[in-house]
C-alpha cells in the first residue's frame, strides 16, 4: 500500500517540478508532459509518458495492483532529476544572449547591405 501511495505522490512532485522548472500549467501528469515534449530529451520524455499512462491507474484501487511499481519509481527518479537539474536563471541567460546575438546579427547585416547598396549607387 506504501508503494502505491508512493507512487500516487513522485507523480505528483512530477507535476509539480514541470510547473516550476518549465512552466507548463496542466493538473495532470499526461496533459503536462504533451506540452512539455519539446523541451525534455526524448529518454526523459519516454519515462515521462510512462508515468503518465500510470497516472490513471494508479488512482483505481483494483488496477493499481498491475503496475510496475519498481519500474515507475526508477522512471520518476529519471524524469526529477532531469528537471531538478535544470537551472532557470542559466536559461533565463542563454535566451538574454541568444537574443543579443540574432539582434547584432541583423544590425550587421543591415549595415552590409547599407554600404553594398552606398557603393553601388557611387556615393562611397
């Protein structure tokens, strides 16, 4: 009984780090891990589908026997130590300059195309 309850609550810490970690607003693990695909690695986001389609069983008394409980306690191990790895102010930073970088990119190409255009018509 421990184990299921067990179960009932890494998914629920589940739900809770994708909320956190990538902001994905869903109350239930299956709809939170559909929007969240792009985001995880396709090995985290397998064992996320796993516990997902867990999810529903584990909340009825009877199916809740046929589960895999060794197998979905070592899937959410997986799936919360991807997501508590992740670090948003680093992310938060890359985007920054990310965004910084395609902007100069742009200003660049710009004022290439400024001097192509300057020298073309003899002005330069």
């Amino acid at each position: 009984m421990s184990e299921i309850t067990d179960v009932q609550s890494q998914i629920a810490h589940t739900v809770q780090l994708l909320r956190n970690k990538l902001g994905v607003r869903d109350k239930t693990l299956t709809a939170s891990v559909k929007k969240a695909k792009r985001q995880l690695p396709r090995r985290i986001y397998k064992q996320a589908l796993l516990l997902a389609n867990a999810e529903q069983m584990a909340a009825h008394p009877k199916l809740r026997l046929v589960l895999d409980t060794p197998k979905l306690l070592k899937a959410s191990e997986e799936v919360q130590a991807h997501l508590s790895g992740i670090n948003l102010a680093d992310r938060r930073w890359g985007w920054f300059l990310s965004f910084l970088g395609s902007l100069a990119l742009g200003f660049l190409a710009l004022s290439a195309l400024a001097l192509i255009v300057l020298r073309w018509r003899g002005f330069i």
